[in-house]
C-alpha cells in the first residue's frame, strides 16, 4: 500500500520517532532495532490500562485480526491468506507438516527457523538437500541446481544477514513453477525496507516475523498461504484460535474455517497491540522512498570503507544489509563503536551493518569514521 502525499513521512520526520536515535547511530536492525515512540505509547498505555484495571481482554484479542488486516493491506494480499502467528518457527513447521513425499531443497546456512522445522522431519518421506553455501550466502543458482525429479519444496531466506546478499526470488519462482515446485520464503529481513510485489512473485508461502524491520515487539508473526489452497494445511498448535466462533472455549469439535486464520495461534496481545500501531506507521511511507533510500547509505558504507581497503563478503549493491571482512582488527573496531555510540553486530571477523529508513549520511559518516580510526590506528603500529 502506498499512502497519498499528505500521508508520508519524510526520513527526517520518522527518525524523530525514534527516542534512541539522539543517542545512538543504530545500524543493528538486523538483529532488533529500538523502539518507535508510537509502539512503546500503545505498549505503555495498554500496561497502564491492565494494572488499572480500566481494559477489556476482548479489545485486547481485537488487535489480532487489526494486525492481520493491517499487515494484509502492507503486503497486498487478501487477509483471508494471512494466519497470525508467533513465530517463522511455527509457520515453517506448519508448512513442513503439510508437504507431500518428496525432497526438500535449502541453504545449509538457511536461518535456524527454517532450516530446522525441514531437519525435524522423517527423512525417508522428505529427505532435506542441503545446498552448500560460499561465504555464507546461497544463491538461486545453487538451489535451483539441486532440483530433483522428486523435489517439492525450496526454502529460502530472501536476504540472510550473514553476507546481506538478496536471492533473485522471481527467477527462482519462475523456474520452480515450472517444474512444479512450491516455494517458501522467509521475508524477516526484508519486508518494511524493501519494495516486494509479492502479488507478482507468485510465491506459495511467505514467512515474516515483523520485530526487524516491521518495527513490531517480538512475537508477532505472519504466515501468507496461496489463495486457493489454505484447507491444505492444518495448524500446529490446534486451540480456542483454531474455530469459527473465534470465542468457543469448552467442549465441541475441530471445526477449521476455509481462510488462512485456521492456522492461527492463540495470540500474546501485547505484542499484537504493539504490531498495529508499527504497521500504522508503516503506512506512511512510501516502500520505494524507502529502499532506494535504505540501499543508497547501504552502498555508500560499503564504498567509502573499501577506499580504505575494507573488503564487503558479498558485493550486495541492491541490498540494505553490508558485512565486510575485518580480520583482525575486528576487536579494535568493535570497541570503536561502542566508543563512537554506533550500534552494529560483529559476526567474529565481520561486520554487518543495516540500514533503516531511520538512518541518515550523518549516520554514516560517524559508522566510517570510527572504522577508518580503528583500522589505521592499526596500520600505523
């Protein structure tokens, strides 16, 4: 969804919602960004109104279905595809309990959440074709080489934060198409940066945990199924969320709606209040403002240290996320910025950065700066 102009948010404007941004230059998103002041004051007010006793738990449950449809508008889809969740764990093991015998085809570096509910299943029925990875990244080659006869699903991570790389998602979907294979792609780390079609990409499932780059608290997650074929699952964790009624609680029998909200498990509110007020602000920006914005400083950062021999893992120039290979001034650096107030993540030798629509050229400069210290204080020795 892209809001009128009277609506939009400038990257100025949504920076100043970001108490911890007078503190600090936050690159760390890939692992949780900081709060936005409009999610914390739904999160402070629905605390007040629980220790004051002036709520009601049925308001609470509403915002479920509020994030649902929210979320839907965001993603272009149907709200009767999307089942809300509390995890991509639990999504992928709900997909991985549906599929048909056949084998399954994944990046051995594939992110846990979805590389393990695949591992947990009876090898024999879907044996899992782990496809080796080069400096951590797994490209749409190397998945799409390991197709079988037998193949019925590939799962993959549309950027991994372990190199920043982006998967070509429409050539994977259209030669798995072809060939009869479904697709299912976690999103975590993309989705509220960059700019999906997913109504184009075609893709059969789509996982995304939304307290990245979504902005939500931790514990909200989606789960897109295809329009036609939601019956085709079954939830994992059958429950009062499970049925049509939604407010049945004792007795009766398992009776499953035809939309993707049989899948739904029972929600922890908070975190569903917290995702609504998130994906309202989500709203007001527009998602190719904010990737060319994101993938600029991305690939800015990752020039500027390569002038002072910095080398990225992954030549990513599309990508929000960097890492580069820091060697064995990586220790240096790291107290550096912590010196500097730069929030980003040292994966040992590496430096992985992420840029939000929050970050800004003075973010940058002060991210290089203190690179380019530790590093020459380093050379000069």
């Amino acid at each position: 969804m892209t809001p009128s102009s009277t609506e939009l948010l400038s990257p100025a404007d949504f920076r100043d919602l970001f108490p911890a941004l007078d503190r600090w230059a936050w690159f760390d998103t890939p692992g949780s960004p900081p709060a936005a002041a409009p999610v914390a004051m739904a999160l402070r007010g629905a605390l007040a109104d629980w220790e004051r006793g002036d709520f009601a738990w049925r308001d609470w449950d509403a915002a479920v279905d509020a994030a649902r449809d929210a979320f839907a508008r965001f993603a272009g889809v149907g709200s009767e595809r999307v089942a809300v969740l509390g995890s991509v764990a639990e999504g992928m093991s709900t997909i991985a309990r549906a599929l048909p015998p056949g084998s399954v085809v994944v990046g051995d570096c594939e992110y846990r959440s979805m590389l393990y509910p695949l591992l947990a299943l009876d090898q024999r029925r879907n044996p899992v074709i782990r496809v080796p990875s080069v400096d951590g990244a797994v490209t749409e080659d190397g998945l799409l080489s390991a197709l079988r006869d037998d193949t019925v699903l590939v799962a993959v991570s549309d950027t991994l934060t372990s190199t920043g790389r982006r998967v070509d998602l429409q050539r994977l979907r259209t030669v798995t198409a072809e060939r009869g294979v479904r697709v299912a792609a976690d999103l975590t780390q993309s989705l509220g940066v960059l700019a999906h079609d997913l109504s184009s990409l075609g893709l059969d499932y789509v996982l995304v945990h939304g307290y990245k780059w979504l902005l939500c608290p931790r514990g909200a997650a989606w789960l897109i199924v295809p329009e036609d074929r939601p019956a085709d699952l079954a939830p994992l964790l059958p429950s009062w969320k499970s049925t049509d009624p939604p407010y049945g609680y004792f007795g009766g029998d398992l009776e499953l709606p035809p939309t993707a909200s049989r899948l739904d498990t029972s929600p922890a509110w908070f975190s569903w209040i917290g995702a609504v007020a998130a994906l309202g602000l989500r709203e007001r920006l527009d998602p190719q403002d904010v990737e060319r914005h994101c993938v600029g400083l991305a690939s800015r950062f990752a020039s500027e240290v390569a002038d002072i021999g910095i080398a990225s893992v992954v030549a990513a120039s599309d990508s929000h996320i960097a890492v580069v290979e820091l060697g064995d001034s990586a220790g240096r650096v790291g107290r550096g910025l912590e010196a500097a107030g730069v929030k980003a993540t040292l994966l040992g030798s590496r430096l992985r950065i992420g840029v939000h629509y929050f970050n800004n050229h003075d973010d940058i400069d002060r991210l290089v700066a203190a690179v380019r210290d530790a590093t020459t204080r380093r050379r000069s020795r």
